[in-house]
C-alpha cells in the first residue's frame, strides 16, 4: 500500500519513520523520535505495526509500491512498443536511472545496503518490492521479443539481468547509490552505449 493510499494517521507515522531511519539508520531510530515527529503516542505505533522492524517494512513497502507500479508500467508500455527496440530500450534506461536518483528511494536504498548483514530481512524485502518484481517482466519480455523474432536471446533470465546492469548498473556505481549527482549527459551517454552492447549481442539477424 502507498503512503498516499493509507490513512491520515498511519501516513504521518510511515513519513516520520522515513525520515529518522534514513537520518539515525535502523539500529540507531528511536521509536520515542519517530512518535514526536509524527504527532501520536508511540503506544500508537506500537498498536499499528508491533515492533520496530515491522515498522521499517511498512515504510519499505510504502515507499516502493507506487515506484514499482510506475516502472512496470513503463517497462510494459516501451517493450510492447517494437518498431524502434533501440530507442525503446534507451527510453528504459533514462526512465529507469531517473527512479533510482529519487532522493528519498536512494537514501532509504543505501540504508539498507548499510544494515544487510545485520538484518538481511529487510534487504529482502526490498528486492521483493523492487527488483523483485521488475526482472520477472523485463525477462517475460524478452522472451516474447525472442519468440517474435526481434531478439535472440537464449538465457532470457540471463540477458535481462545482463540489460540492467547495462543500463544501470554503472550509473549506480559512479553516483555512490545515489549519494552522488552524476550529469545527464554522461548519463545518457551510458544508457545509449549500454543498448548499444545489448543489441549487438542479441538483436536477432536475418
């Protein structure tokens, strides 16, 4: 459920929660700090989400939902669309780098990675909500573009995880997860070269 979507109440919790765990980190927020910011009692957070984790699960689900509805949506309208898959596929890209610098998904994202060790649940509950759901759809495409003929792809699982890291794996790492501006130019420059490499590789031949 997005944070929109909830009510008034909880909305004020999950924000509040946000913002002290990305500003404290998960070991480090107080659940007295985040009750004060979010105006109730903490008898209230406590009565909504039990314990601290499942608070922060809330917020990552919260926060991600709408992010991942948006995506797939893209995904879906670009992948369906054949008649330049290389221009599609540079659109991805662009749409894609511009979702992971959200401020607010970076910093809770570099978080997690911070508390994986510690507290692998909640790594996993990110990738459930995130990329969890979005290399599922890239691969189901790839495999319908295969079976047109557009690609020939014959690990599609494979060549979608190969296309991510290509269009966005090294914005990743030159931004820090975000941390990190990195200028549009140069990151349209990655993107196009990335498609370029992945067409190479798999464009279907005549």
């Amino acid at each position: 459920m997005s944070v929109e979507t909830l009510p008034a109440k909880r909305q004020s919790i999950v924000r509040a929660a946000a913002q002290v765990f990305v500003r404290e980190g998960f070991v480090g927020a107080s659940v007295d700090v985040i009750a004060t910011e979010a105006g109730v009692s903490k008898q209230t957070i406590y009565n909504y989400y039990r314990d601290k984790e499942n608070l922060f699960l809330s917020v990552i689900d919260a926060m991600l939902q709408p992010v991942a509805e948006q995506f797939l949506a893209v995904l879906d309208e670009i992948l369906l669309d054949e008649a330049d898959l290389a221009a599609g596929l540079v659109r991805l890209g662009r749409e894609w780098t511009a979702l992971l610098a959200r401020e607010d998904l970076a910093a809770l994202r570099r978080l997690i990675v911070g508390e994986a060790t510690r507290y692998p649940q909640l790594l996993a509950a990110w990738q459930n909500a995130g990329p969890g759901l979005a290399q599922p759809k890239l691969t189901a495409h790839l495999t319908r573009l295969a079976g047109r003929g557009v690609l020939a792809v014959p690990d599609p699982e494979r060549a979608a995880n190969q296309l991510t890291s290509l269009l966005i794996g090294e914005v990743q790492t030159m931004s820090l997860f975000g941390a990190v501006d990195v200028p549009a130019r140069r990151v349209d420059d990655i993107v196009t070269s990335g498609v370029q490499v992945f067409l190479r590789a798999y464009k279907a031949t005549d």
